[in-house]
C-alpha cells in the first residue's frame, strides 16, 4: 500500500522521564519506513532536554510550543511548523498551556545509537494520554 492513515490511538504512547511529556511513536507499526513519525503531548512545566541525533519537523496542532536552544528560542501555534536540526542541544516545552504536536524525522528518532542509549528515559504507557 502506498498511503496509510495514523491517529493518536494508533500511537506506542511513552513516557519521557518523570515529566508530563508523552511520545506516541508510529514506527513501529511493522510498515518499513525511510523516515519516523508520532504525536507528542506536553504540559505546562516540563521541559524535554534532548540532543536530536537526526532531522525533525514539527507541526503544532493545539496549544503553543517552543524550542529553546542556544542563542535563542522559536515558538509556534497550531497550523506552524518547526523545524529542529540534528546535533545540537534543545529543550522542547510546552508554551504556557498543553500542546499536542505531530513529529516527523529522518532518520526514525528511535534508530539512532544516541537515542537507543536514551531508551531508559522513556516508560511504556498503557493506552494514550490525549483521548
């Protein structure tokens, strides 16, 4: 099949460390990919300190979220997209309410050695926080 539809249910939902931060990872859905993809779901007051070890685009569909990194900080509403370069230290936040954000990188976040090293940060999550 050449197109495939994913909603949040769908989603490996995960927990970053002791935040309020949720990943939900679509990459593992047993359909090869050249690239990854997911939802994220983030709350006032937690902050996701991470150096992406690959290229990632974000698109915000609810609430405000930002990136602050060194020399500065972006931040974006729903219908805009960030965009997040590997190598480099970033925090990712939510902008002073809940944020629900669709994510995609190549390659798959969950490939790489850094993030394979990272794993122990992230606990599995029985069903999705945002439904």
């Amino acid at each position: 099949m050449a197109a495939h539809t994913y909603g949040t249910k769908q989603a490996n939902w995960q927990q970053f460390a002791d935040t309020r931060i949720y990943i939900g990872d679509l990459a593992d859905d047993g359909v090869p990919k050249s690239m990854g993809a997911g939802f994220a779901c983030l709350h006032p007051g937690d902050v996701m300190e991470w150096v992406p070890s690959y290229d990632e685009f974000i698109v915000v569909l609810t609430g405000r979220f930002a990136v602050d990194f060194e020399g500065g900080s972006v931040s974006a509403g729903p219908h805009e997209m960030v965009w997040v370069e590997q190598g480099e230290p970033v925090a990712f936040r939510a902008d002073g309410e809940k944020v629900l954000i669709a994510f995609g990188t190549n390659p798959p976040w969950q490939t790489t050695p850094e993030t394979r090293a990272s794993a122990g940060m992230f606990r599995p999550l029985p069903a999705s926080p945002v439904d």
